[in-house]
C-alpha cells in the first residue's frame, strides 16, 4: 500500500507532486499531463492570466515560467504580454520532465473505499491501494450545458471544452452561446478560422480587462495602493481573494457561495477585444429559451429583455457556458464513496486541509472554490493549495475511512 495518490495532472496535481516529492512524501500520480489545456482549449488561446500568475509551483521557485522562456527564447514579461496557450502547454509539460518525473501517464477508472483506504483501478487493469487519494482533476467532468440547449442531439451542440482545432467548422454557421472569456475568446478564434460565427449572450455588453497603458507607463503609487496588483487581477477584492484563501474558508458558508458565484464574473483578456469587436455578429441581451433541429439546421428560439422573441438558424452551437462542479459526475467514484460526501450545491465540503467528509479523500482546484474562494478557479491557487495540503501531510497521520464498497467500474478522461 502507498501513502498518497494523486490524480490529475494539470497545474494543480503537478504542483503538489513537486512539494511532496521536495519533502520526501512518498505517492504516486496518475493522469494526462496538462490534459486540458493541450487536449480542450482552443489553438491560438491566450492566457488571461497574467506572467507571473501562470506558474506551476515548486517549492523553491526553480523553475517559473519566466525562467521557462528565458531558457526557451519565448517572449515573457510578468505583466503586460499575454502567455499563449501552447507556450503554457509547453511549459507544464517541462515542468513535468523536470520536477514530476514520477507521473504515470494512466487512468483511474474507479476508486473504492476500504477499511484501511482506498483502491484504485487503473486503465491498465493495475491495482493500487492508497492511504491518501488527492483528486486534482480540474474542470474535467464538469463541463456544463444548459437543459434548453442539452436536450439537443450531439451533432448539433457541444461544449467549448470539446473544442481544440477549430478547422472543422471552416466555412460553417455556428452560434456560440456565452458572454465569459471562453465565449469570446471562441467566437474570435472561431472567425479567424473562417466561420461564420455569432455571439448570442444574455448580457448587454461584454466586458474586457483593462489593457496595459500606451508606452508602458506605470501606474501612480497611489493607484496601485488604491488597486493593489494581485494572482487574480488588480483591486483589493482580488488581492483578498488571491492571498487569503485560509481566512475566506472560515467565512459563513452561504457569503462563501455568493462570492464565489458573483465575484469576478464573465470577462475577456484585453487582447481578445479587436478579434471581436467589429468582427463578429453579437446578439447580445438575449436569452435562449429552447431549440430544435430544423430541416438539418438548429432553429434556436430566442427572448430579449423587452419580452420581444427572434429566431437564429444555424448548422451547430457551441456552449461555452462554463463548469458547474457536481460530485456526482465523478463516475470514477465509487458510488459508496459520493454517497458519503458531504456536498453543498454538489460541491464537497473541506475541511481548512482541503479533506472531504470521507477520511483521507482531498480535492483541490474547481471543486474546493466554495471552500477557498475564486482562486481555486485560476492556476495561480495552485501555489496555496500544494503549500497547505504538504503541511498536512506531514503533520497528520493517515484516519482510517469508513469501509465503501461497492461493484462498478466507470471509465473517465481526465
């Protein structure tokens, strides 16, 4: 039996790897590395987040995405220049060459409780007992599409999680649904790869960060005191949410819920504004109430604010409507397991180690924002969560879980 398992192998999960691989921790990780950004984020993407929020995080800062570039001749500045998808990629894959040797690029496809921990089953038929199971699988498994639009057949609607090359839809009408940054930054990338797309969104505009000033010019002193640069954007809103994460999981637990749905809503990088802007059809302040296929195209049936109705034909939609964490959508595990989770609004809820309900079962990223906050939402909080779920570790000796068994394996894509 091993001592921890982690899985996913995204910023987070290769972040606490490399802290429990500085301490001596011994655990083994499973997962396709960078998955998600490699394998479902559209080609030609930017970060939004700024240089020095993109890191993966190893103790000592040895290998930044700074030094990263530096070493690989890419252009990088801390703030003020946008970090391209592929150099992200790039890098996380770097990053695991170098401070995550020991990944193992497998599947779990089912975890069990047992008296003493758990069992995992690998894609490759492995066996594999754990005292400690650290679930980093970020947005995967929780991708969502609203019911009006899920009720349609799959060949004419998809989540942008599905979407990495975008030559496909070439010369093809395709409505994106949204008004967050993965909405915008589609229908731009969508037009560059010549289709013909529109942007319908219930929102009356779509909203942009604030791009760096024309020569560089710094801002005041004043300024920045007054809207303190942080990991999630500046503003002391933001600089709360990027720095005290600890202090935000002892806030009440319904404020904690509010702010982690109204707090930094829908919004594109700076850079997205002229791919977009003049040259992509908007339907903006629209709801979309139902659709239906027509003819071999999808008729989508829409409402404005006024009460006034419209109607959109398209050959495909695409949702890029966000993520909405439900443990019951973990299908790899075990149905005895989630039923002893504690959850609010389908989210666990942790202990201030990151510890669900089930002894010895950890989540981090996505499905701990309601106990972290908006942080957890971003790469940035992968520092935090590395950083405090290592001190636990060390400090706390392993509980025994409650015995959850059950039969059933369910394969997953992480």
């Amino acid at each position: 039996m091993i001592e921890n398992a982690i899985i996913g192998a995204g910023p987070y999960g290769l972040s606490i790897a490399a802290h429990f691989r500085n301490r001596g921790i011994p655990f083994r990780i499973f997962g396709r590395p960078m998955d998600s950004w490699l394998a479902h984020m559209p080609k030609g993407m930017m970060l939004k987040s700024d240089g020095f929020a993109s890191n993966i995080y190893d103790p000592d800062a040895k290998f930044t995405l700074r030094q990263f570039c530096a070493e690989r001749g890419v252009e990088y500045a801390d703030m003020g220049t946008p970090v391209r998808l592929e150099t992200f990629g790039d890098y996380g894959l770097a990053f695991r060459e170098r401070m995550v040797p020991e990944l193992e690029d497998k599947l779990v496809v089912n975890i069990q409780g047992e008296a003493d921990g758990f069992v995992l089953q690998l894609e490759d038929g492995e066996k594999v007992e754990s005292k400690r199971v650290v679930l980093a699988v970020g947005i995967t498994h929780f991708e969502y599409i609203a019911e009006n639009l899920a009720s349609l057949p799959a060949e004419f609607v998809s989540h942008s999680y599905r979407h990495h090359d975008l030559a496909q839809f070439k010369g093809r009408n395709v409505v994106v649904v949204g008004a967050g940054s993965s909405a915008i930054d589609l229908a731009g990338l969508l037009r560059d790869a010549g289709a013909d797309v529109q942007l319908v969104a219930r929102a009356t505009s779509l909203r942009f960060h604030t791009g760096p000033k024309a020569g560089g010019k710094r801002r005041s002193w004043w300024q920045r005191l007054r809207h303190p640069d942080s990991g999630l954007g500046p503003g002391l809103r933001s600089r709360f949410f990027a720095e005290w994460a600890p202090l935000f999981h002892y806030l009440p637990e319904s404020l904690r819920i509010h702010l982690v749905r109204t707090t930094l809503g829908p919004s594109a990088g700076w850079f997205v504004k002229d791919k977009v802007m003049g040259r992509v059809p908007l339907v903006l302040g629209h709801t979309v109430e139902s659709g239906d296929v027509q003819n071999g195209k999808v008729c989508l049936h829409l409402r404005a604010l006024d009460g006034s109705t419209r109607e959109i034909l398209t050959e495909h939609v695409i949702a890029a409507t966000g993520y909405k964490v439900n443990v019951e959508r973990l299908a790899f595990l075990d149905s005895g397991i989630r039923s002893k989770l504690k959850c609010v609004n389908g989210t666990p809820i942790l202990s201030s180690n990151f510890e669900s309900s089930v002894p010895g079962l950890y989540f981090v990223g996505l499905a701990a924002a309601n106990s972290f906050g908006p942080v957890m939402r971003f790469a940035f909080g992968a520092g935090f969560a590395a950083k405090r779920l290592t001190q636990a570790v060390l400090k706390s000796p392993v509980r025994n879980p409650a015995s959850v068994r059950s039969s059933g394996v369910a394969t997953i894509a992480e």
